[in-house]
C-alpha cells in the first residue's frame, strides 16, 4: 500500500509541474511589442517583415496584427516599423529577437 501511495503522489507531481511548464506550440502575437523607437543594443536582429490587411477594406489594425503574428512566427518579441502604405492595408518593420 506504501508503494502505491508513494507512485500516486509521484505522478500528480509530475502532472502539476508539467502544466506549469507547457508552453504554446504557436507563436503568438501578443507577446510581441510594436514601436518605432530603436530595439536595445542587445537584441538580436532576426530581419524585415511585413503584415497585410486581407482585404481592400482592410484595416490598419489588421496590417499590424498581421505584421504581429508574422514577427511571432520567426521567433521575434520587437518590432520596429518602419512604414505603413498610403491605405494603411500594409506596414513593413524590423523584426528582433530581445531578451
């Protein structure tokens, strides 16, 4: 009976540390800041991106959620932008990777 007890409380164990551990498959945008002041010495370039509206009504908002998600998908948590279309359907940046 000891052993069982001592095996149960091993595997909740296990269970409550690896939920506090698991991190998200996907990247995701919203742990990805957007400025156009310059990124910290120490961040690493990772290059330019851009993010696009879907649609001829599109949105500001949207170009820069896509210019987000994009950023977020090659590893990157700053963005600098550099410039927005005349529509505002489109914005390109500079992608870093910050610590």
């Amino acid at each position: 009976m000891k052993i069982i007890l001592v095996l149960l409380s091993t595997v909740v164990a296990l269970e409550v540390l690896s939920g506090c551990s698991s991190r998200s498959v996907m990247p995701d945008q919203k742990e990805v800041t957007v400025s156009r002041e310059a990124a910290d010495k120490d961040c690493k370039e990772i290059g330019k991106i851009s993010g696009t509206a879907m649609s001829t009504k599109g949105t500001q908002d949207e170009a820069l959620a896509d210019l987000k998600q994009t950023a977020a998908n090659k590893g990157a948590n700053y963005v600098v932008v550099k410039e927005y279309s005349a529509q505002g359907t489109s914005v390109t940046g500079i992608a870093y990777e910050c610590p």
